[in-house]
C-alpha cells in the first residue's frame, strides 16, 4: 500500500516537473490582415522553427496554454505561437495553408484540424508546437 502510494506521489512530482519545463512562446508573434506580407512573416518563422526541431505539428487554438496542457500533446515541450488574430477566417485559411507546406516535416496526420472552431469570443492563435 506504502509503496503504491510513494510510486503516485512520485509519478505526481514528475509530472508537474515536467508541465514547469514545457513553454509557450511568443517569440515569432506576428499579427495582420490575411495577405502576402503577413504569409511571408509567418513562413519565415515556422522556417526558423523547424530549422531547429525535428518534430513539430501546426495547429490552431483560442487558449494556448490550455491546448499546450492537453494528454495528445505530452511529447512536445514548446509551443510557439506564430499568429494571432481575430478572425476566424483568416486563423482557418493560415492553418491549413502552413500544414500542406510543411507537411512532409510536420506531425499534423491531417490538413486540417480535427476539432471544430471554439466558441469563445478573443483571439485565434495559429501555434507550431516542437519536440527533439
């Protein structure tokens, strides 16, 4: 029974440790309207990104911290948001746009994401989440 409990309280420790270790970034944070100087912002710093990562999945979210915290994304230890806007055309057209010009250096198993739009009014994130 000690025992038991000592492995929880253990596997408990490490998880929070490892939750502490894992960022969000707004390194590469760009805003703007849908167009070729936004596009451009945004390739150059999902380029720089997956320069230095060898595992990343593109993704959208109204709640970056949240979405960083879900079980489906335990493996990777950044989130780097690259856009923000509040619209949420342009936050569907930039996902999928990105996801087929990476796609054969990206995780993402489908073009789009699978989820449905979040129904909360704010900002939209377009995120490039990294693992090693």
């Amino acid at each position: 029974m000690a025992k038991s409990f000592l492995n929880g309280l253990f596997s408990l420790i490490l998880g929070q440790a490892e939750d502490k270790a894992r960022s969000v970034s707004e390194e590469y944070l760009t805003t703007g309207r849908q167009g070729r100087s936004t596009t451009l912002k945004i390739r150059h710093s999902v380029e720089t990104i997956l320069e230095k990562h060898r595992y990343a999945k593109i993704g959208k979210t109204v709640q970056p911290a949240k979405r960083f915290q879900a079980t489906d994304y335990r493996e990777y230890q950044t989130m780097y948001l690259v856009y923000k806007t509040s619209s949420d055309a342009f936050i569907c057209h930039y996902e999928s746009y990105f996801i087929k010009a990476f796609a054969q250096r990206l995780d993402n198993k489908h073009e789009n994401s699978t989820g449905r739009l979040a129904q909360i009014n704010g900002m939209n994130y377009l995120y490039v989440v990294v693992a090693d």
